[in-house]
C-alpha cells in the first residue's frame, strides 16, 4: 500500500480559481463517498462517477487514492488543532485535572462529529504521510499540554521520554478502542481516556 506513496504521497494544489473549485468539489465528493461506502468501497472511478467528472480530472489533483485521504487527514488534523488550542483557554481557571477532562471532551465531541476523521485518524493510520501528520499533531497538543501546565506552575522534566507527548497518546489510544469496538467514542471511554492522562501525569504533576 505504502508503494503507492512515491512520489505521489500529496496531492497537486490548483492555482487557477476554476481548478480550486474542482479541487473542493473533489475533497467533498470523496468525503461522502467515505461516509457511505468506507475505506473498501472508495475509488477514483467511483468518486468521478458521482462527480460527473473524468477520471483524468481526478487525476490531475490526485494521483492516487492515498493523496486524496492525505489531504482530509490533513484538514482534520488541523481543525482539531485549531479546536483545542481555542478550547484550552477558557480551561485555564480549572485545576489542571478538570483541564485534561476538558481536552478529552473536546476532542471526543469532534471526533464524533465527524465519522470521516474517525475512519481516517483513529481507524488507524492509512498511509505513511498520514501517519507522520498524526505524530507531528500529536507533539504540538503535547507541547499544548505542556504550556497549559506551566501557566498552572506544573513543569515537567525534559525529554527524554517526552512526557506531554505520551500523555497525549495514552488519550488517543483510549479513543481508538471505543472506536474499534463502538463505532464511536463512548461517554465510558472519553472518561477512561481522560482518567488514562491524569494518572500518567500525576506521576510528574503535583495533586
């Protein structure tokens, strides 16, 4: 699966506005395509069909399958970045417990909000890009959790092991079971996950 990334990994960015258009039109359509049919019934000749488009128009932006799964893990990546460092604001009057908490809701609301980036984040990675843009996320709301800690007077030891970052990976793993087995985050699993963090935290945070 992973041959089909070289050197193709991302897909070609339109300049022209027609072509941008086409661009979204694209990312949309295999969005829904996603939601309906899932990994097993996406194609490039399927998504054209719908569109009313060649398959060389699809083409054209996106070599491959993968690139077009890239580009919505990209996207979703960063709008639950963009959500939880927004969300991690109005936390800070919390104790740093209650924050954590706070953090798991948010992201588990968005997840479950969207069943595209469940499918595509937390189904696991489907390509290596989507892979390493899952790590890179995962090291800057690690880093979030880091400063929302200091600004509490709570700092932690420098790497190695990265301890934010582990932190933020307990959470997500957490979130990959429920979806593993549920289909969703449950309100039992975003409590687990959130119990997950702060017990590993507790060990370098004071009560």
């Amino acid at each position: 699966m992973n041959q089909a990334l070289v050197p193709d990994g991302f897909p070609r960015q339109p300049l022209q506005q027609r072509a941008k258009d086409r661009f979204e039109r694209v990312v949309d359509g295999a969005r829904e395509l996603l939601l309906e049919s899932g990994l097993s019934g996406f194609s490039i000749p399927e998504l054209a069909a719908r569109l009313g488009y060649s398959r060389a128009t699809i083409y054209n932006f996106f070599p491959t399958p993968y690139t077009i799964f890239n580009e919505l893990t990209r996207r979703y990546l960063t709008e639950l970045e963009q959500l939880l460092f927004r969300g991690a604001q109005g936390l800070l009057q919390l104790s740093w417990q209650e924050g954590a908490k706070g953090m798991v809701a948010f992201a588990s609301q968005f997840y479950n909000a969207n069943p595209v980036a469940r499918l595509l984040i937390l189904g696991g990675p489907i390509t290596d890009e989507s892979y390493r843009a899952q790590e890179l996320m995962i090291q800057r709301l690690g880093r979030l959790v880091q400063q929302a800690l200091a600004q509490r007077g709570i700092v932690l030891p420098p790497s190695p092991p990265d301890v934010s970052l582990l932190a933020v990976e307990i959470g997500t793993t957490c979130f990959r079971v429920s979806c593993f087995l549920h289909g969703e985050i449950t309100p039992q699993y975003q409590e687990e996950a959130g119990k997950a963090m702060i017990a590993y935290l507790s060990g370098y945070a004071p009560g």
